[in-house]
C-alpha cells in the first residue's frame, strides 16, 4: 500500500478492538492488540467490496507494516462485550464536503451489503458450537432496533417500526445519512457524545459486522 493506514487501538485487559480511522466499519477485535491488528488485516478483502461499492482506492490484502497506530485508548465495559465503544480523538476531526460524502456513502454501502447478505441467506442459520446463534430475521431486527438507537445518538427520534417496514426503514436511515453528508466541526452530534466520525464508524461496523456473520453461518 503506498500510504500507511491509520489504525486506532481500544483495549482492555479482556479484549482490543483495532479500527481503521478513515474507513467506517473495517474495525476487528482479538484477545490482545497483535491479535486485532491480525483480525483487522484478515477482513480487508471482505470489507473492499464496501470501498468497491463506493469507487473509494482500497488495497484489500494489507501487511502488518501498512498499519500505523495513531492512537491508543482505554476500553469500557462495551468494549469487552465486543462493540467499538470510545469515540476517538481522530474521530473528532473536522468533516469538509468531500469527507462527508465519503462517510456517508460507505455507510450506505454497508447497509446495502447487509440487505443482500440477508436477502440470499436462509432463514435457519447454522448454529454456533453449542447450538446458539439467531436466525436471519431475528440478525436483521436486531440491526434495525441499533440503527433506531444510533438515530437517537444523532438527535434524530425515530418511531418504533416493524423490522420489515422498509419504508420506514428507508426514511431513518436517510434522514441519518442526510446529517453525516453534512460538513462538520468535529464536535458531538446533538450535543452528545458521538462525533460524525464516530457515529459513521459505529453504524457501518455494526451492520458489516452482523452481515459477515450471516455470511459466515449459510450453509
């Protein structure tokens, strides 16, 4: 890769998450910060088909030595049940025009590569090694009950709706979209705690993150 990428780190004693700073959803766990970066480098030809939907320049098979670790944060209890959970000092960078089209458009691209995976996947799912796991259906409302949390983390109320309301479906994440394709200053949305950085990477993660396990379970 000609430039190195920008990897943040959050740990804990029990569990590290290490996430890509500049590409919303390429983010992976391990035991321990090696094993993350490991897992991290592992899922890049996964994740290029969602800088691939977006015509974004992505090298899909990265080196240990395309990493570079800009930042190291303290983990919390999220972090150790397995969700990127602390927003980050990159993450409150500044988003010029060109930027947050960018954070959008792959934000979409994981959310419409979660539509697919689930559309072609069965409903039954093979069952973990002692027997848990849920079903398709059961993934994909799990997702869109998260995405209506995150629209509230963005100050944006969303009613309760039918996991197949595609219409509503449709207009939450629009409407979630519309703020992320704005210019910002870095600063939480909504006064809150998530910068749009952040809220990108934690959206786009979540549903890449359910879509490769569908994938991973068919069959």
């Amino acid at each position: 890769m000609t430039n190195p990428v920008a990897v943040t780190i959050e740990h804990t004693q029990r569990k590290t998450f290490a996430s890509a700073a500049d590409w919303p959803g390429w983010s992976r766990s391990g035991k321990t910060e090696e094993l993350a970066l490991e897992a991290l480098a592992a899922y890049a030809a996964r994740y290029a088909a969602i800088a691939d939907a977006e015509h974004r320049r992505f090298a899909a098979h990265p080196g240990p030595d395309d990493f570079e670790i800009v930042e190291r944060n303290a983990g919390s209890s999220g972090t150790e049940i397995g969700v990127p959970s602390r927003p980050t000092e990159h993450d409150a960078r500044p988003t010029d025009a060109d930027d947050a089209a960018r954070l959008a458009g792959l934000v979409r691209a994981a959310w419409e590569f979660l539509d697919r995976t689930a559309a072609d996947a069965p409903e039954e799912l093979r069952k973990g090694p002692r027997g848990g796991g849920r079903n398709t259906s059961k993934v994909v409302s799990h997702v869109m009950e998260a995405d209506r949390a995150y629209a509230g983390e963005m100050g944006i109320k969303v009613r309760e709706f039918a996991p197949d309301d595609r219409a509503a479906i449709a207009a939450m994440r629009e409407a979630m979209l519309d703020l992320l394709r704005t210019a910002r200053d870095g600063l939480p949305l909504a006064g809150r705690r998530w910068p749009a950085r952040y809220a990108a990477h934690r959206i786009a993660w979540h549903a890449l993150d359910h879509a490769w396990e569908i994938e991973d379970r068919t069959g």
